[in-house]
C-alpha cells in the first residue's frame, strides 16, 4: 500500500526511462527488474510503447519472463503482436491465464490464428470456453467488451443470504460493483449496488433494494451505443443477455471508457484522412500505408479544382491580381467548412444532432455562413480594392464570390456528415476531403466566374 | 424496475419528440408529465436541448414545476443558464437541494452572481459550506469534481465494525465504491473495494483487505491529470486530499469521463477552429461569435499567401498554367500537415507523445513526409507534364515543389505542437490555421519560386 502522487510527468518519467535504457544496454536484468517491479502494468506497456522496437526486443528477451497479463492488455494494438511473437509460450501462457475473460478477448482478436491458437490452449477449460463464446459475437459487439465472470443472486434472496454466500464463494470477479438478480431461467430482473447492500439490514429482500433504473442489452449491440448508454445514464456496469434474455456477461465502466476513447480517436483520425489505426509507435512503412490513399484521393481531386481554374486561363491572363486573390476565397471557404463540419461530426457522435433538429440546425449554419460571408466579403472587398487597385469592381467580384463560398461551406458542413450518417456511413469519413474540395471547386469557380463576367 | 432495450434511437425517439411537441403546443400539462415522467433525467435533458427556444420555454412554464436536480445537471451548459432563469425560485431550490455537491458546484460554475447566490442559499448550511468549500478550488481542478459525500472508516476496523457503522449510518452518497481508510488525523491510507468487503470474514481487518495500488490526489490538481489518472490506472473513484494531507471528497469515474469527453471535444473545436464551446443548440449569434475570430485570423494569414503569390505576378503572367497548378501543391500540402498534426495532438492529448520519444517521432515525420513526396512528385510531375504541356521542366518543377512542401507539412504537422505543449499551451490551439497557413506559404513560393528559376 503506497500513496503515489507523482503525476508531474515528463522529467521523472524521462530519468525512468533513460535509467530502463542503461540497464537494458548492460545487460543488467536485476535492476531493469528493480526498475520495472514498481510500476504499474499500464506504465511498464508505456515504457515498451516509448523506447525503440530494437530496445523493446532486448528488455523483452532481458525481462520478458517475468512479463504480466496486464501489461499485454495495457499495451498499445500494433505493439502486441511483436510483443507477444518475442514471449516464450510457457510465459505468456502464464500471462494471459491471469487476466478476466474480457481481457483476453481484447487480446486474442487482433492476433494471428496461429497465436491465437497459442493463447486459448493455455488457458483452463472453463475459461477457453468462455473467451470462444465471447469471440462468437461480431468484433466491436457487446459481446466481445462482456466479461463472462458475473454474481447474480436469485430474486428471492435477503442481504443476508448474499453476503453468506459472497463470503463462501472463492473465484469473485476483481472488481464488481452490483448483485445481479436473476430469475430461475437466468434472466436478469434488476441489480443492487453493494453500497446498498452494506447499508441494509441483513434481513432486507435484495429484490426491495434494486435499483430503479435497470438496463441489460444484447450481445450483438454495437459497442459504440454500448458505450453511448454508460455515458448517458451513467452506469458502472451493464449485464449483456443473449437471444433467450439469459444473463451472458457484464460490460463494466472500464472497458466503455475505452470505448468512447477509442471512438474519438477514430473520428479524429478520419476526418484528417488518416487511417483510424494510426498509432504513435507505428514505423514509417506503417505510417505511409494509414496516409497514402488520402494523399492519393487529394491529389486528384486537387486537378479538378485545377480543371476548373484553368477554363478561366484567359481572364487570369488579362488580370494577374486574380491568381493572388483566388486561393483567399477557398481557403476562408475551407475554414468555415471545417469549423461546421466539425461541430456537425462531434454532435452526431454524441448524439445531439438528430433528425428532430436536423433541419434548424441546417438552417443555422446557413444564416451564419450568408452573415460571416457578407462580413467578410466587406472586409476583403475593401482590401482587395485598396491594395490591388484597380476600379471598385474587383472588390465586388471577391465579396461576392466569399458570401457564394462561406455560405455553400458552412451548408455543406453540416449537409455531407448528415447525409453519409442517413447512409449509415460514420460521418467522420472523409467528410474532411470532401467538404474541403467542394469549397475549392465552388470558390475558384465563383471568384474567377465572377470576375469574367464583370471585369473583363 | 423496468427492463429497457430500446436504444434505438431516432425513429421512436422523434416519435416521442413530436408528442412532446404536440402537448406543449396543446397547453397539456397532464399529457406532458405523462410523456416526460418515464423518462431518465438525460434524456429530459435531450428533448429541451433538441426543441426550440420558443418551444422550450413553453414547455417549462407547463412542466417546470416537477423538474428534478439532474435534469439541471444532465443539461448542455450552454442552455442551463436560460431554463434556470425560467423557473421559480422555490422550484429551483427543491431541485438544486437533491443533488450530490459535485453536482451543484458543476451547475454553479457556469452562472452569472445573482443566479449562484439563488442556488446557495436554498441548500442547508453543511451542503452550502461543502459547496463553497469546493468552489474555493480554481475552475478545471479536482477540487471542482470531487464530491464531498464520501464514506470512511478509521484504519484499525474490522469489517463487521464497517458493515454495522453502515447499517446505522443514514445520508450515505448515492453511489460508492470504496470505504476509504483513514488515520486519526483524516488522512487517506488506502482503501477498501465493496466487493472484497461483502465477500470477507465478518473479523478481517480493513487494512488487511486494502488494495495494493492506492492513489490521492490535491484539490489543485488540472482536471484532464485526474482524467488522466482514472484512464491510465482503471480507477473507480479517487480521493482528494488538501494541503495538509487531509481527505476532502472523492471524485468518481462517471465524472472523470465527462471530463475526458469534454477534453476531447476541446481539441477537436480548437484543432478546427471553433470556440471550443460551440455547441449544437446555440444559436446564430453564440455560433457567429465562435466561429468568426478564426475565420478573421485566417484571412489575414491567407493575405499573407496572396503577398507571395503577387511576388510572382511576371512568371504567372508569362506561364498562365502555374495559376491552375499552384494550388495543388499547396492543397497537397494542407493535408499531409493536418494528417502529421491530428497524429501529434491527439498523442500529446494521451501523453504518448513524450520527451522520450519526441525526436524519433519527428524523424519518423520527416522520413514520411520526404517518401509521400517523391510518390506524389513523381506521378503530379508525370500529370502537368501530359496534361499541361509544355516541356519536362514544368513537372520537374511541380514535382519538386511537392517534396519540399510535403516534407515541410509532416514536420511542421509534429513540431508545431510539441513546441506549443512545451509552451505550455495547448497543442490544439490554433495549431490548425498555423500549419495551413504554413504550407499555403511554402507550397505556393516553392513552385513559382522554383518556376521563375526553371521555365523562365
């Protein structure tokens, strides 16, 4: 028992990890083991994540014997693999035969068949059974997030029957925060707190303490709604049924918060055209994979603005300035366009934006577009018309050609996430290019329209 | 005890909405209750922040009388304000005095003087003294989070001696996890999961039954550490000490969420360029103040882009094509930086972005950077050299344009943010516009730049 309360990282950390560095450089196992036994597992899979992929495979061949569950559950996806390939099997039996069936599950599913085979083979009877039921629903379900290690109680019991029984029985969950009660089927009818619990006398009904509000779903729910109704009702845990409305698990605060981590991390990373694997430990072949196909896309869709600039060659060529002035128009197109699409994205995550305030809120983003445009277009009319001289006109072409762009980005913000979400696309996906290329189109084709039009 | 599946949302969810709408356009009060009363406080909470302002004012002065506490606390911030000016001052009390005192210090922070003084005087003297004790602690710190109701027990007591306290002890928070062991001066030694209480002899000692990791933190502490904390090591709940070591309140994971949540959403507002308050019910004015400081820093930055291409007025005006070809490379450009950058702030935001790893980091960007160049160099060189004519230089010279500017981007992508972290500032902030701006500059004076050199 030790009060931790070092969270200033940065410096210690860094003495830590330079320390952890020398010692694997020295070949000195006894104190990369004094160095390593304090830490927290989440903290030694930071460590791993932090050092080079040649020092990580000499700790691991140093220390690796001694390597625990938790730091394999802690680590980073596109670490694990390489992690995992560089343990002796007796190790990592041992490492994996530690953890919750949820765990391993989390573990197993990004593995090879071969290491998976590995993995369920050291595991005990009961438990491999276990894991495979929870591998038998879709990845990203409810039931791969369940761990299978529940306690439930019959409807019927007093407090003082739980208790009795919580006491004699060996093999409790790590961490549970309910009694699930249950009808002789298996059926979950409601749960109690153990706060409740404690609190009440030992001859209470446990069904007289359940809390108001129950919720169980299925295993085949999405994680993300999963997830969604933690945050929403805030729960600490969830009991997940199958078909028949059997209790099959329970999903606890932990792993949704990972959930909604990992969900943010996704829409982040998409919209910036990023592959959603992205990692910060990813080698440069990695890397170049996540973000060469958006690349790929941007640049042919980058000639069509091109395209659509080169049909003007002859008014650019009667007026230079033009060529300056253009790229201000869609670049406060693609400003406007990202602020919209972002707050549409972030909102539809969240699930605040819905079909019942769709339509004012595409009428919001309207209005502010035409009035951001028309302040805007008097700023830069009057610039334009200052510094590039000419008469008043060219000042009026760009005005215009701003309020055009603003007003179509901040629509097309809020209208192309919509649209890919009505698809049941996740709105995040490359609504980024997308919304950004249309403010291109429409705002080089405005300004030099426009300027053909009347300047010449 | 109602078993609820129904996580579908938007067909029923409307449906609901819309019968809401239709009581209140009715004047229904009865009909309304029956529709809201069902309903879990957030999502109450939901419906007011989906209808209109006229809508919801109407629904309040049928309905307001019977709002609960956490309807108030389940409210987006920016609408809590308006409903708390709508409702009476004794309804407004009743609520406010039902809520745990995290709850009520969330709901304070955001009101203007009269309104907090309203809502402190309708608690009773210990709720309003905690209050006030948690509102002395600055904004974003875990003095905030915390709530004070928290359930102790001195070090030396058995678990039967912590069961009976509990039995006789009336006034115990809503929900807790953990007894929390303290000496007899108040401070927290470790403490006790429920699981492991309810499932011990009746004679076992609390501090045999303590868990090994044990963590406090001061009231000082920024909120995104303590969000840090509960993600990084799985925490339940977290004691807050004061100066002297003393417990003060314990902050629970349901809020640590909220905050990571809120973090999240604050880079990816900023990262765009939005108010990082901006929400989905806020009106246009709210939206136009949110959104037009960023628009108006980019244009000027984007005059800054329109300089250095007016620099090249003579090589435009000789090769009309580079207009058409320029803002290729700059686009090019805008998506490798916000690719390198959304990568960087998101991996400072989860601290595996460090000082440990930072240079390899920035290598690996600058490696990515130059490969995706030379790709792209090759087939944009092989493009305007088919597509615009002209003699091989043309795509000598765009391809070059490219590389420099992509490796640019990918670097700038990374060092913009660990230098403003460093500063500490947030890494978000703005980072967005400073790299665009960036790579519009480098992209537009490297091609003409090198154009005027090549092809003149």
């Amino acid at each position: 028992m030790s009060t931790e309360n070092d969270t200033t990282r940065g410096g210690a950390e860094r003495i830590l990890i330079d320390q952890i560095r020398a010692a694997v450089e020295a070949g000195d196992a006894a104190q990369l083991t004094a160095l390593l036994e304090p830490l927290h597992p989440a903290d030694i899979a930071d460590v791993l994540e932090q050092i080079r992929p040649q020092e990580r495979s000499d700790l691991l061949a140093l220390w690796g014997g001694e390597i625990d569950g938790e730091v394999l559950s802690e680590l980073d996806e596109s670490l694990r693999e390489e992690v995992i390939g560089q343990l002796e099997p007796a190790v990592l039996a041992g490492a994996v035969r530690e953890l919750d069936t949820d765990d391993v599950v989390d573990i197993l599913e990004d593995l090879e068949e071969p290491a998976q085979e590995l993995i369920l083979e050291a595991l005990e009877a009961d438990d491999r059974a276990a894991v495979e039921q929870s591998m038998a629903y879709p990845e990203y379900s409810a039931g791969r997030l369940m761990q299978r290690e529940v306690v439930t109680a019959p409807l019927h019991w007093t407090v003082g029957e739980a208790i009795d029984y919580l006491r004699e029985h060996d093999g409790l969950p790590d961490q549970f925060y309910h009694v699930i009660l249950v009808d002789p089927r298996m059926r979950p009818q409601g749960y109690v707190t153990l706060g409740r619990m404690l609190s009440a006398r030992r001859n209470a009904r446990l069904a007289d303490l359940a809390e108001d509000s129950f919720r169980t779903v299925e295993g085949e729910m999405p994680e993300a709604d999963v997830a969604y109704l933690f945050k929403q009702y805030h729960l600490i845990s969830l009991p997940v049924v199958d078909a028949a409305g059997r209790l099959a698990g329970a999903i606890t605060i932990d792993d949704a918060l990972n959930v909604l981590d990992e969900e943010h991390e996704e829409d982040m990373l998409r919209m910036a055209g990023v592959g959603e694997e992205s990692s910060i430990s990813d080698g440069v072949g990695e890397t170049l994979k996540q973000r060469l196909p958006w690349l790929g896309i941007n640049l042919l869709t980058a000639n069509v603005s091109a395209l659509v600039i080169s049909l003007f060659d002859g008014t650019i060529a009667a007026i230079v300035a033009l060529a300056a002035l253009m790229p201000i128009v869609a670049s406060m197109g693609g400003i406007a366009g990202t602020q919209s699409l972002t707050v549409a994205v972030r909102a539809l995550a969240t699930r605040d934006l819905t079909s019942s305030n769709a339509t004012r809120v595409v009428w919001r983003e309207l209005t502010v577009g035409l009035i951001s445009g028309l302040i805007f277009a008097l700023c830069m009319g009057m610039m334009a018309w200052a510094f590039y001289g000419r008469d008043i006109w060219l000042g009026a072409v760009i005005g215009s050609a701003m309020i055009i762009n603003l007003a179509v980005a901040a629509l097309a913000g809020v209208v192309v996430p919509l649209v890919l979400n009505r698809l049941k696309l996740d709105p995040a996906l490359a609504s980024g290019t997308f919304v950004m290329t249309l403010t291109d189109v429409i705002g080089f084709f405005s300004f030099l329209g426009l300027a053909t039009l009347v300047l010449l």
